[in-house]
C-alpha cells in the first residue's frame, strides 16, 4: 500500500517467481516495476532491487511454460517506477500473468519487490 523502505515482497536469494490472476482477460500491453528510491533507502543503496526479469502470460495456473511477454532490466539508476512494453506479441488474452526475477542487483541474501503492474486492454 505504501512505498516505504522494507514494505515490499521480500523473497531469499536473487531469483524468484509471482504469479498474478488479474480480475479479466486482458491483452497486455506494459508491465510497470516500481522500487523504493536510492534517496530513500536506509544504506543509500538498493541492491536488493529486481535487475534482470521476464514477463509471461498463462493460460491457467497449472502451466508449466506460458508464453514469453518480454525480458527486460529494471535501471537501478533510473527512476523508482519503470514502465516496460510488451515486446513479444501475442494473439491471446491473458487473465494470468507471470512475473519471473531472474537477478538482483548484488544483493547476497534477498530481493525485494516492491510493486508490479499490469497494463493492457480487455479482451
């Protein structure tokens, strides 16, 4: 609900998983990833932010493999909230939505996530 340090999902080591069922089919069109500040964080730094990540759509919960949306790097520079288009389109409206991390910024322990959007049109 809030954007302040260590209010995020805070999962161990650096690569991990979400999975999304949104309230509709939806053909997505974005995917916004959002991080505390540098400015706002207790050390000045934010390795445990997401770095690396991809974005999948499934047909339903019990697939194994969905249908790559997109692979994308979080700027740790950047601003807090980053918005990233779907690069890989597909024909098929999707109700859920994967979002895997695939590294952090060099945090040893845990990565953080703070807030993960999904942007699109209704099917």
């Amino acid at each position: 609900p809030d954007m302040y340090p260590g209010n995020c999902w805070a999962f161990k080591g650096s690569q991990g998983y979400l999975v999304v069922r949104l309230s509709m089919k939806i053909y997505p069109t974005a995917f916004t990833v959002e991080h505390v500040p540098k400015a706002l964080s207790p050390g000045g730094n934010i390795t445990s932010a997401p770095r690396n990540f991809a974005v999948y759509g499934l047909d339903d919960e019990y697939q194994e493999e969905g249908k790559l949306l997109g692979q994308y790097v979080y700027d740790q520079d950047g601003e807090p909230l980053q918005m990233f288009p779907v690069v890989e389109k597909s024909e098929n409206a999707f109700q859920i939505v994967e979002l895997r991390i695939l590294s952090n910024w060099g945090h040893a322990v845990y990565t953080c996530l703070y807030r993960f959007r999904v942007h699109g049109e209704p099917a």
